[in-house]
C-alpha cells in the first residue's frame, strides 16, 4: 500500500488504483477483483453464498404469499413494518425445517407453531383491548378451525378509544402450500358491540371449514376491530392504533 506524498491531491480513482483521504495522509490502494454473478453461480468458494441466496428467496416468497393471505383482514390494521417482520419470521421457519439439506429447507418443511402469536399489526394486542380469554381450535383431521369467546360485559372488559362506539371480534382461518403457492382462506366477524354494554354478551363461536386432512401450514388469526356509529350508519376504523390483529393459532404436520 503506498501513500501518496505529493502536492497533487487526488480522490477517488484512476484505473485499478483508489485514492483515499485518511488521518495519515492520502492512501493509494489497487482494486480488488470484482465478483461477478456467474462467480458466484459457478465457483465452488461461493457454494454457502448459494446455499443461503436460496433459502432467503424462498423465506422472502413464502412470507409474501404469507401476507396475500391476510391482505383483506390487515385493511382494519395497516403496519408498515409487516414486510421486514413477516420476512424475519418466515426465514425463522425454515430454518427450523427438520429434514432438508443446508440450502434447501423450505417453510412448509418448518415449524408453524413459531407463527402463534404473530402480531399482524404490532401496535396492539387482543389481551390490549379486551380483558376476557378466548379459545382456539385447530383439528387437522375434520379441518375444523374454531375460535371461542363466553360471554361478558363489555362495559368491564372492553378497553376503547373514546371516539369509537362498538366493535367486533373477526377471525380467519387459512391452510397454505409454500411449495405451490396454493391456498385456503374462510373468514367470519360477529356482530357490532356497543363498548359500553353493561348488558353480557352471547357466547361467540367462529367455525372455519378447511379441507379435511391437510397436510400444510394451518393458521388461525384472530382480532378485535372497532368502528362509530353515527345515525344507524357504521364507520370503521382503518388503523393500527385502534384494532388488533394476530395469528392465534398454527400447525404443521
């Protein structure tokens, strides 16, 4: 490495030397041999190189379809931070695919079960808003997905912004294929619930009907969306702050 003493001072680079200014004075360094993509395609020193730029492709797809799925349900509770979350998270499942070589695990050959509790908004949390236990359900063998609430007050139990007037609970149920693409998606919401109802509540069952038998990711999401009423008329509110959303319940073979 030669340092450049000089009157002239030069920056940047000239052909295949580089000049940079440091504490020391300007220091003249030669380039280094570019990677090129058939490099990396082609030579063996770059076999992990590989290995790795495919199983982040497929983490990357699967957790693209991933958000596909609940594209409709997020519109209550848009985040911004989904894309880098849901990706994390997806890479995370395949990773822990038993079975695969280093290189070519896949999410479907992953743990689901590392999905429960996924916020698809991050802002709030059912436990947040709504004091009161539910139950989830998921029976690979019938392909019953099932969500549960007993009965409340919601005076006692709902924690609401003062500006909305009811909610309800949503839940959906999807069964996905990572390897094809190919999904199932059942959703069901309850009626409006004034917030303030010192009146209990019915029980409130949600049944989703899936193939039965699957032999992919199962998931349950759940959450809480809120809405004001004005003149017999509902306006809902589109927004993180004020709903929640998260994948309840997950399974895999």
């Amino acid at each position: 490495m030669a340092k450049q003493s000089g009157l002239v001072k030069i920056r940047g680079s000239v052909d295949d030397l580089t000049f940079t200014s440091t504490k020391n004075g300007h220091v003249v360094r030669k380039k280094g041999k570019t990677v090129t993509k058939k490099d990396i395609a082609t030579r063996k020193q770059y076999v992990r190189v590989r290995e790795n730029m495919d199983e982040f492709g497929r983490a990357t797809e699967s957790a693209k379809l991933f958000r596909i799925l609940f594209n409709g349900s997020m519109a209550y509770c848009v985040d911004k931070t989904l894309i880098p979350r849901s990706a994390t998270l997806m890479m995370s499942v395949l990773l822990s695919d038993p079975v695969s070589d280093r290189g070519e695990r896949t999410v479907l050959n992953g743990d689901a079960k590392l999905l429960k509790g996924f916020l698809l908004n991050s802002k709030k949390t059912f436990s947040n808003i709504c004091t009161r236990e539910y139950t989830t359900s998921i029976d690979r063998t019938t392909g019953k997905l099932t969500f549960g609430i007993g009965s409340f007050v919601p005076a006692n139990l709902i924690s609401a912004d003062a500006t909305s007037t009811h909610f309800q609970f949503y839940s959906a149920a999807a069964a996905v294929n990572y390897d094809t693409g190919e999904y199932e998606f059942k959703e069901a919401e309850s009626v409006w619930i004034p917030n303030g109802d010192k009146n209990p509540t019915a029980v409130i069952t949600q049944e989703h009907q899936l193939t039965p038998g699957s032999t992919v990711h199962l998931y349950l999401a759940v959450g809480i969306r809120f809405t004001q009423e004005v003149n017999g008329k509902y306006y809902p509110f589109f927004n993180a702050a004020y709903n929640s959303l998260c994948i309840a319940d997950a399974d895999s073979v």
